[in-house]
C-alpha cells in the first residue's frame, strides 16, 4: 500500500529538554528557579532587571518582554507580591534588590542596611526585607558600594541569605565588594554581576553594553548583566533578545548561571 503523503514520511519529533529535577528537600533557589535548561554548547546570558516595581509603567513594560529575564524587586515597591506574581506567570524568574548604604550622598531608600547600624538592626532590616514576598531565587544589592565592602556590616545579611536557602548575586558596585568571598567562605550559591548595561540611558549605549555582553558570554561561557527600568535599556532589549539568539547565545535566568557555575552549598 502507499503510505498516506505528509504522515508516514514526517521525521520523528525532537523531544525537548526537560528541565532540572527539583529533588525533595532542596533549598529554596532551586525550588523557585524558572524550569530552565540551556542546550549543551551555546554561550548562556542572564539579563537582571533591578529597580523593579517602583515606577509601575516601566516595571509593566519589562515585564513584557520575552521571557526568561530575571527581575530583582526593591521590598517597598507598592503590592509588591502581586507584580511579582504577575512577573513569575509572565515566565521571568524573581530576586530581591536590598537596599544597601552607598559611598555618596545618593538615597538608596527607606530601611537600606547602613554600615552604622548594630548587627541587631542589621538582620531585622534583612529579614523585613526577605519576608516582603516569596518565590524568588535569591537576593542581590541595590546600590551598596559602601555597605558591600563593609565585611563585618556584610556577614549577618550573608549568613540570613544562606540560612533561608538563596543565592547570592553580588551587582559589584565596588570592586572592594566582600559579598563573593563571604559567599564562598559560606559555601553558599552565588553569582557576580560582569556588565552594568545603562549606566548612560541611550539606545546605542545600551546596545553597545549588550555588544560587550556578547563577548564576554563567548570568552567564559557565560556572562550576567544587570539594567534597569529605563525606557533606553526596554526599547534596546526588546530588538536585541530575538537577535542574539540568533547568533547563536541562548538567554538564561540568573539560577541556570549559578546551577552551572557557581552552585556553592
């Protein structure tokens, strides 16, 4: 008999990859991480979104970009656990942005860790924080050049992370930064931040930040860059995620980086 045309001769389908197993008793990062697996051999992006949930419109328009970025939210956004939630299902992974004291003048926000606060104070600010919503992998610094290099100021907020099961991503505001050596010594995931994408809010800057990005993915396998909210940094991302891909780079959360090369603890 002939075959029927476009049935018998169709090759089989190409399954797809599954993602990671989340084992019984897993820490908290892998049981919120985005259900991600990157096919072997392509150099991984992790775009980060900080500020969130401040400014609504632009929170809103990142949000719906393609999927997967990963949005770190500052813990005094307004209804915060509804955008976050709205972000999750939207299929972009989730981190908490800490506001942290910086070297100058600027405001990093209500309830920012201080270098002059006592360790009391310190982990009551912290937990307030990581108790503002849930479903999110882990916690990164918002601001903080002066904080972050402050090892003894750094050690109770690292050790809370780590107790609670959450990775750490260090933006490295300052290169005296001791967030990535308390991690390690903590044995605890973590990640460092390679790219600031806007810290000039034009199209062409961004794109050229994305450019370096690129390279750096190709160099080490991986790259992380962290952006902003800002209309340059959205109107950019938005032309070059479907690009890059095409080019053979693959974009990942921020956990799918740490799973792969940093997953301490």
């Amino acid at each position: 008999m002939t075959p029927k045309p476009g049935v018998a001769m169709l090759p089989p389908p190409v399954a797809p990859l599954e993602p990671p197993k989340v084992a019984p008793g897993s820490p908290l990062w892998k049981k919120n991480a985005l259900p991600f697996r990157a096919p072997p051999g392509k150099p991984a992006i992790a775009i980060v979104i900080d500020d969130m949930g401040v400014d609504r419109k632009r929170s809103n328009r990142t949000v719906s970009l393609p999927a997967p970025l990963t949005l770190a939210w500052l813990p005094y956004a307004h209804e915060l656990p509804a955008q976050a939630r709205a972000a999750r299902a939207a299929g972009h992974e989730l981190m908490l942005h800490l506001p942290m004291e910086p070297s100058g003048s600027a405001d990093p926000g209500p309830q920012a860790l201080r270098v002059s606060l006592d360790k009391g104070e310190i982990l009551r600010r912290t937990k307030a924080a990581l108790d503002s919503f849930d479903g999110y992998v882990g916690v990164n610094n918002h601001m903080g050049s002066r904080f972050t290099a402050d090892s003894a100021a750094m050690a109770p907020v690292l050790g809370e992370i780590a107790r609670r099961g959450l990775l750490w991503l260090d933006s490295r505001t300052t290169a005296k930064s001791a967030g990535l050596t308390l991690a390690r010594e903590l044995q605890m995931p973590f990640a460092g931040r390679d790219i600031f994408l806007d810290n000039e809010m034009t199209v062409p800057a961004v794109r050229s930040q994305l450019a370096k990005t690129e390279q750096v993915a190709r160099k080490q396998g991986y790259a992380i860059a962290i952006g902003h909210p800002h209309d340059a940094t959205i109107d950019a991302l938005a032309s070059w995620m479907p690009e890059v891909q095409k080019r053979g780079f693959v974009l990942v959360p921020v956990s799918a980086v740490v799973r792969a090369h940093h997953a301490g603890g």
